[in-house]
C-alpha cells in the first residue's frame, strides 16, 4: 500500500503545529547543516519539512520496507535511502548529527526498545540529538481494516512515555525535553515526543 499511502500523506501537513515545534526544537539542537537520518522514514514525507526549515541539512533516510522506500526515490531522489532495520543500521559510530524516529518504535516491542534506542545512540555523535515520536499508552495494537483502499492487518505498540525516557536513559541517552498532547479528533491515543542528547565524552584531567 506505499503508493497509496504516499498519496494520501505526501508531507507533514498532517503534523499538529505542536509536533512540528518538536522537531524545530530538535533542528535547533543539531545546528544548521547537520547529517540527520530519518530512522523508518517510510515514503520520504518529513524530509520536504526538514529541508524547508533548513536547507543546509543533509538528510539521510533508513526504513525497512522496499515499497516505502522506492516512493520516497521518486519524491527524493536527492536523498540517499538505505533498507535497513532499526536495531541494525549500516552507519559508522559516531556517523551522524541527529536522527529523527518519528512515529517507527510503534512496531519495536516494549522489551526490545532499550536494544534499538542503544543502537540509534552507537550511530549518533557525542552532543548529537535524537528525536522520538509515537503514540502514548501501552500494550500491543491489532487492526483489521481497509487502508489506504487496501484490506491490511496492522500491529503496533503503544509506548507509556515515563518507560520510553527510563529506556532513553538505560540506553545512555539524557532526556532533554518531553512532551504529550491530547489526541485530535482524528487520533485515537495522545501523542508522545522525547527529545534526546547523547552526552559529551568528559575529559578527565591527570592526576
């Protein structure tokens, strides 16, 4: 259904003003012209928002679908796409400014996210930021429904937010803001948004 859900969700317009002001926050926190990854960017949608508000940036984007991934070439074919899974990039240590999850841990399992949010940190520089969003609550989603003129199953996870900033934490990361909304009447759940550093190396001065 990536054809159609490219469609139906070509950008960020869907985004609440306050969302956005999560990733402006984020932005701000990585600096202009930083490498940012969009961790399961599906079909490319955030990466016109983020250009926009910074056209120095140099973004990568990384999802684990095919079909997602080729709508994004055809909107970006600028932007360097790779099929990978969260919890295994294909980036050196330390490769990148920032990284954008936005709305990806839905499908990580509340016991596998420490392991995926450490790996986001293995890629991300020192003082670098990572950006969560995700729907709040808790337990396992199943829907059988028609999406996007498709009959699909979906899974996905609710994560409470206090336990997505213990696993931040428990992955090395320093929770720098967190913040949760009502849902809209289109929404079904709140919304949740962790912005994170990976700390500073501390120089230690000889005894």
């Amino acid at each position: 259904m990536a054809e159609a859900y490219a469609r139906v969700l070509p950008d960020a317009s869907f985004e609440a003003s306050i969302d956005l002001a999560m990733i402006d926050r984020f932005l701000d926190e990585v600096g202009s012209g930083a490498c940012v990854l969009d961790a399961g960017c599906g079909t490319g949608r955030m990466f016109s928002y983020l250009v926009a508000r910074d056209p120095a940036l140099r973004i990568a984007g990384a999802d684990a679908s095919e079909g997602m991934l080729a709508q994004a070439r055809v909107a970006h074919p600028d932007v360097p796409l790779v099929v990978a899974d969260l919890g295994s990039l294909p980036y050196e240590d330390e490769e990148l400014d920032g990284i954008l999850a936005w709305y990806s841990i839905i499908h990580t399992t509340p016991s596998e996210l420490v392991g995926v949010l450490a790996e986001l940190g293995r890629v991300l520089r020192p003082g670098g930021a990572l950006l969560v969003g995700h729907q709040a609550g808790g337990g396992q989603r199943r829907e059988s429904r028609r999406a996007y003129g498709h009959d699909v199953e979906l899974w996905s996870y609710l994560h409470d937010p206090s336990a997505v900033c213990d696993a931040l934490t428990a992955a090395g990361f320093v929770v720098d803001t967190r913040l949760e909304r009502a849902p809209r009447p289109s929404e079904r759940h709140s919304q949740a948004f962790e912005l994170a550093t990976r700390p500073r190396a501390v120089a230690v001065p000889p005894a």
